[in-house]
C-alpha cells in the first residue's frame, strides 16, 4: 500500500513535496500505530532500501520537514521496467546464459544444482582460471534472471554508498528474485582480501548465490558453501569437440596437440572451427583445416593478449642455436615436456608435479649468451607465439596494481597459444629478507601472487636473469628447468662469428679463427657483425678482416673495455 500511495505522489513533484515520514504515518496509519518505527533502519522500508530520505536544510530538527520518496529501483519495478534496477546499474548487469558444457563440466554442474537446490540459503563457490568456464557454469546453474555483481567495482564506492547498494541487493533478490553471481576474480583495490566484502553480500542477499574466484576464500558465512575448482574440459573433450567441429578423425596426428596447447571451452571451439573452415575450400584435406584451427586459435589468443606483453616475432631455428651439448639438451627436454605433456599426464595417468599443467624455466647467464634467442628457437618450434613481460616494469609501487596487471596477461594466455618470456625475474624473485613494514608485506604478496599464477599456468614460462645467486631459495624449488647460460669459448665463438654474417656476403676475407680470439658473447658479435657490414656498405669497400676489428673495437669502447 505504502509502495502505491508513494508511487502515485512521486509521480506529482508538487504533493511529492509534502510526502514525509510523520505524514505517511499518520496517513496510512492512524495516529494509533505504536508498534515502533517504520521508518528506523532495522525495518524492512529502509533496509530493503524500499524508500529513501530526500535532502533537506532542516532535516536533522524535524522529522516532519524530511523528504521522503520511493527508491529508484523499486519505482522501476512498480512501472514494470525490464533489467537492472538503475540504483544497481553500476555494480551489477544481467549474466548471459549458459554455453555449452562438457561431460565433466556437466558432473559439476548436477552435484552444484543438487547442494543449492537442498536448502533456501546455500551458496556455491567456484574458483579457477577459466573464468568465461565459471561464469557459464555460475549462469546454468541459478538459470533465470541472473546478475554479475562486480565486487572490485562495489570495493570502490565509500562505505555508506557500499550499504545503500547492499540495502538495494537485498531489495532486488527477495522482491525480484533477483539471483546473484558474486565475481572475486578480479584483485580488489589496495590488495583488500575479497573474503570480508563476500561475506556481506552474502549476509545481506537472499537466495542462492554463486562466488566466482581465482582461489577458495575463507568465508566466514552462516550459509552452507560448497567450493569446486572449474577449469576448461580435459584434453581428451577438446579434442573430441575439435574432431566434431572439423569433420576431422580424432587420429589426427596434430589434433593432440590442439587440444593439449589451447584450452578453451567448448562453444569457443565451435567458434573458431567455422571461422577455419570458413577460410578454407570444401576441398581442403583433414591436416589442413587442423592446421588453419591451429592458426585461428593463436589468432583469438593474439586479440586477448593484445597490448599486454610486447610479442616477439619468431624466427630463430635450432640450427641457429650454438650452445655446449648440455644446454641444448635441456631446451629439447623442456620442448618434449611441452608437446607430450597430455600423453604423460593424461594416457600414462603420471601424477602432475603441481596445480596445473604449466611447465616453468630459468634461464640464468650473462647478457648476450643466448637466453632470448633460446626462448625463440622454443616458440618457434612449438609454433606458439612468444610474449616478453618485462618484470621490472610491470611490478607497481601502487597496491593491488601488479596483481591486476598480473592477472591481465595470465588471464590472456592461459587460454593458450603462447609461451611467456619474464626478464628480469631477480627483480622479483630476489632473496626474501625479514618483513620490516608494510612495503615488505606488500612485496612478498606480489611474489606470492606471481607464485600462485606460476603454478596454475597451462603453458610454458620461461624467467631470464643475470644474477642467478641473487634468486630466492624457495623459488628455485619450483622451477623444472633451470638452464645455465655462460660464455661461449672459442670453437663456439668461431661457429658464431661464421654465422653472423649474410649467406650472400663475400667473407673470404674475413679471419674466423683469429676473430674467435677476442672474449665476447655471442649477442656482442652480432653487433659488430651488423656494425661492419654497415660500414662496408657505406664506404663501398669489401668486407674484410680490417673492417670487422674496427667494428670490434667499437663494441669494446661501447662496453668499457680496453683496446690496445
């Protein structure tokens, strides 16, 4: 009734004007109500944020001069307006329905539906890194009309604003039936731990709710939670839904691999299965449309990856590679690893050493020996694409920033197709001294959120440094691989400097041997290989052992050694 009358009086701004809690007291009352106040926070009007008190230079003298008025998103729903409440727009929008789910996606989904459907208030907590997986699953199993409230967007509003929205979240799940999908993926500002903000949400909504979350939270909750790690479907249903999509065999030799290097749900497949076939004609043989899913995949990872690392264009082979047989050895090992990972794992049922599937190195040495270059011959050869992070630049002195930067790029490239360079991973993974203050804390949590994305990751990371001995103990621990690059020596530098020049330039006047002579690393006689062919060409003279020492001794002033 009060919903009505209040209603019809907001609709006219002059009798608005005069609707205010002694008012409607006594008009919809009686001077005889006496059961307590309506209008106090504990009741239903106000916590449900039914109504709202207007401005008012004397609202604090008399209660009888306070402005009252019908909430936004109530009058929306009395007129019958479709969609998200407008005092909700900001936090919360309408969940898309459901995708396609997979065999054992769907085993999730049936033991879900069965704990939030055994009680009025139960929750279910979801968390992983495929979170498009855990939104459609989150949508199938409240059906209807489902909400995504974003928390970090909630975070940021001031504490009063924050209990308003509270106030119309409970409005909107107990009058509407409004179901509620809580995302805590997504790092809160200034670090804040997501747990103390879903436990208010799940304090104040009624009905079923849905958490979904990089990690399990600790809640503190009277509800009944029931937590589930969601990731993509295996590699085995992948496959499957590629051979469908394709009209290809499922023995397809490199169809494995498709569905062991990208990891991706299963409508996205369908999606990207047209988009290859779409390119191709009818005509096109079963290695064929694999090969342009292949490309249509790394494609889509490309668009989400876009300006978050710089993409290394990868044209080094192994031939190209000079390195000491033990090197060598070690990069071919960490590509077996890679490209055999699902027959290990999945076929020969070996128990994974961590979370995920993610296959993490080190590469430590001086600069110029051939980390990069080693990270090139490996994406090159996995026919992947290779993103450098530089770490230095990508760590924030503002909290929460490198968390969310962080979670952007492995967000991005879990979804696979790409092999993750970190340089300059001492600057992160240095020594761990004592937590003196709060910037020490701060730290170690960026270390531990890196860890944690480390671990979880389904592809190749691959760390750089230059100060091996300067990298935390406990961080080496949980490396694969760890590849020490050093100094080549002369047979190795004679390869190199052979090397180093164009197959069409005329070196015969060039003395490889006596060249191997000098101690540089192998990034160092690129430059001055590259430097003397400049200067042949400049001063048109032909390229000769002349012209490259005095290239060499350039790159000696460059670097601050002596030449005699």
């Amino acid at each position: 009734m009060l919903a009505a009358c209040a209603a019809a009086l907001q609709m006219d701004s002059l009798y608005a004007a005069f609707l205010t809690p002694a008012l409607t007291r006594r008009w919809l009352l009686s001077e005889e109500w006496t059961e307590g106040d309506a209008f106090s926070a504990a009741r239903p009007l106000l916590a449900c944020h039914l109504i709202e008190f207007g401005s008012s230079a004397n609202a604090s003298v008399l209660e009888a001069l306070t402005p009252l008025r019908l909430s936004a998103g109530l009058l929306a729903d009395l007129r019958g307006a479709p969609g998200v409440p407008p005092d909700l727009s900001g936090v919360l929008r309408p969940l898309p329905g459901g995708g396609l789910l997979s065999d054992s996606q769907q085993a999730q989904l049936d033991s879900l539906t069965g704990h939030l459907h055994a009680g009025p208030e139960r929750a279910a907590l979801l968390f992983g890194t495929n979170h498009s997986g855990m939104l459609s699953l989150a949508a199938h199993l409240l059906g209807g009309e489902a909400h995504l409230l974003d928390l970090p967007q909630l975070a940021t509003r001031p504490t009063d604003e924050q209990e308003t929205l509270l106030r119309a979240l409970r409005r909107d799940t107990r009058l509407r039936g409004a179901r509620l999908v809580l995302d805590a993926a997504t790092p809160l500002p200034d670090a804040q731990p997501p747990e103390g903000l879903v436990d208010r949400v799940l304090d104040t909504a009624a009905g079923p709710v849905v958490i979904v979350a990089a990690d399990p939270l600790p809640l503190d909750s009277p509800r009944a939670v029931l937590s589930a790690g969601v990731g993509a479907p295996t590699p085995a249903e992948q496959r499957e839904r590629w051979a469908q999509a394709l009209g290809v065999s499922p023995e397809q030799p490199l169809l494995r691999q498709l569905g062991d290097q990208f990891h991706l749900n299963l409508d996205r497949i369908d999606a990207l299965a047209r988009e290859a076939r779409a390119a191709l004609s009818g005509s096109a043989d079963q290695p064929a449309r694999i090969e342009r899913a292949w490309e249509a995949a790394r494609g889509a990872n490309r668009r989400l990856m876009g300006s978050l690392a710089q993409r290394i264009e990868t044209r080094a082979r192994w031939a190209d590679l000079i390195l000491p047989d033990t090197e060598r050895l070690a990069l071919e090992q960490i590509a077996a690893h890679v490209r055999h990972r699902s027959v290990v794992y999945e076929d020969l049922g070996m128990a994974r050493p961590g979370r995920g599937r993610s296959i993490t190195a080190l590469f430590s040495g001086p600069s110029g020996t051939g980390k990069t270059l080693s990270a090139e011959v490996l994406a090159h050869d996995l026919n992947l694409d290779l993103y450098r992070v530089d770490l230095s630049s990508t760590v924030s002195k503002y909290i929460g920033e490198t968390e969310k930067n962080l979670k952007k790029i492995f967000d991005a490239a879990d979804q696979g197709g790409c092999v993750l360079l970190f340089d300059e991973a001492d600057s992160v993974f240095g020594k761990r001294g004592e937590v003196r203050d709060s910037n020490d804390r701060y730290a170690n949590t960026q270390v531990n959120y890196l860890l944690q994305r480390l671990e979880t990751f389904n592809g190749l990371a691959l760390l750089t440094t230059n100060l091996e001995s300067s990298m935390d103990v406990a961080f080496m621990r949980r490396l694969a691989f760890v590849v020490n690059f050093r100094a080549p020596q002369a047979p190795e530098r004679e390869r190199l400097w052979r090397g180093a020049f164009p197959a069409s330039l005329d070196t015969s006047g060039v003395e490889f041997a006596r060249l191997a002579a000098a101690d540089v690393s192998g990034g160092n006689i690129r430059s001055v290989a590259m430097n003397a062919v400049f200067m042949s060409v400049a001063r048109r003279v032909p390229l000769d052992q002349a012209l490259v020492e005095e290239a060499l001794h350039l790159e000696f002033r460059k670097l601050g050694r002596l030449v005699l």
